[in-house]
C-alpha cells in the first residue's frame, strides 16, 4: 500500500515539476520541461554514484549467481501477470495465452519462479506494459519527463507506472515491510543485472542527457510498434539488453 502512497506523491512532485519547469526554454519542443529534467538526472546520477551502484555491486559480490538467477526469475515471473493483462488489453489474444501459461507453469513447476521452465519449453518472455498499452490505444507520449529515482519517462509514462503498481500483487501485500523490502530488492537486483551495459550510455555518449532521451523515446516507439518502425525512422541501433533499466538507478517493477 505504501507503494501506491508513493506513487500518488510521485504524480504531485511531477506536476509540480511541470509547473516550476514551465519557465525554462528549450529548443527541443519534446523536451520543455529540460531544466527541471537535467536537475533531476543529475540528482538520479548522484543516487547511482552514491548508494545503488555500490549496493548493487555488493549484492552481485555475495549473492551466488544460481540465487541471483533464482531472484530474476521470481520477479520476473510476478512481472508476467502485468505482461499477460497488457497482452489482453492490446488484443494479442494468442500472445496472451502465452504469457498466461508461462506464469501458470513457473508457477507450479519453477518453484514460484524461481527456476524458468517455461524457457526449457520454448515459451519466450515478451515485454508488454500499461505505458505500451496505452501507446497502442492512441494515448501520446508526451513530453519528456525525467522522475527522481525511476529515471526517463513521460506523462503517459507515468500513467504505466500506475497502471503497473496496479498490476503487481506485490503492491497489495498487507505488510508495508514485506512489499517495500521485495521492491528493494528487485530495484537492487535489477541494477546489478545493468552494471555492465551501462558502459553503452558512458561510452556512446557525448551528452549523457540527450543520449538517455534519444534513447527513452526511440526504445518507446519501438515497443509500442512491437519493433515494426515506420519506413525513414531514425531508430537508434542500441544493444539489445539497452533499455529503461539502464537509465535509473531505481525502478522496482
């Protein structure tokens, strides 16, 4: 429930982002608000510096890499209910099925998901969720939004996050410990997964800022399309393992 709390408070520092960014201009009209997002990636920067990376290289020192593998897999496989929903509301019916049984059978037989089964029986892992729901349903982007702790994202961006809190059982367990403690320790777990393909962004970029933005909206159009791009789109060729999760320091679902 504390999640939720923290989501709502989230929208409230986003408008009133919006607010105090108003009076910044910037020359990229997806991008006016590009004060108050250059502040704020700076503030996510100093987290990651700070407290992330270095707890995310402590978890991946200590943590045997079965129980990490282990740990991806449950979360992965809790990360299937919201992907089976989103299936279901862009009509990819037999998609749906899919992501259905592959949370059925991680379930029973992966030990709760511990271990994925479903990949032993070729039943792949899609990427589907509220923010790409909403892009097919016509909702625009929007401008671009740069958040404290989750990173690069947009005002329908932040409409998915909601969306996927809602989606998550793990926003409903009773206990505020218990959920926050297993958001933490997929934000960390996720973090550690990205602590070498962030060398893409530090190594690819002259500014970080307008790299992590290319690269949020191209990765965007490309889920949202399902990687069909329009004839003439200028989509950035980024490794395949590049996205979101290599732009925040925190993102927990």
């Amino acid at each position: 429930m504390q999640h939720k709390k923290l989501i709502t408070q989230l929208g409230c520092l986003v408008l009133l982002g919006m607010l105090e960014g108003c009076a910044t201009t910037s020359k990229d009209p997806q991008d006016p608000l590009e004060g108050w997002n250059r502040g704020v990636q700076t503030f996510n920067d100093k987290l990651d510096d700070y407290a992330m990376k270095p707890v995310a290289k402590g978890y991946q020192w200590i943590t045997p890499s079965f129980v990490d593998r282990g740990v991806s897999n449950f979360f992965s496989n809790i990360n299937d209910i919201g992907v089976t929903i989103n299936d279901l509301l862009q009509f990819k019916i037999s998609q749906t099925g899919m992501d259905g049984s592959r949370f059925i059978v991680n379930t029973i037989a992966g030990v709760a998901g511990f271990v994925d089964v479903a990949a032993m029986i070729d039943l792949p892992k899609h990427n589907e969720d509220f923010d790409q729901t909403m892009g097919v349903w016509g909702v625009p982007t929007g401008p671009y939004l740069v958040l404290p702790f989750f990173g690069p994202s947009s005002p329908r961006g932040v409409g998915g996050l909601i969306g996927d809190a809602a989606m998550n059982p793990i926003s409903y367990l009773d206990s505020g410990v218990v959920s926050s403690g297993l958001f933490g320790l997929n934000a960390i777990d996720l973090r550690a997964d990205n602590l070498a393909t962030e060398k893409i962004a530090t190594e690819a970029a002259v500014d970080r800022y307008a790299f992590f933005k290319s690269a949020y909206f191209q990765h965007r159009e490309y889920l949202v399309n399902d990687g069909n791009m329009p004839e003439g789109s200028d989509y950035l060729e980024i490794d395949d393992d590049f996205n979101e999760d290599n732009l925040a320091p925190v993102k927990p679902y």
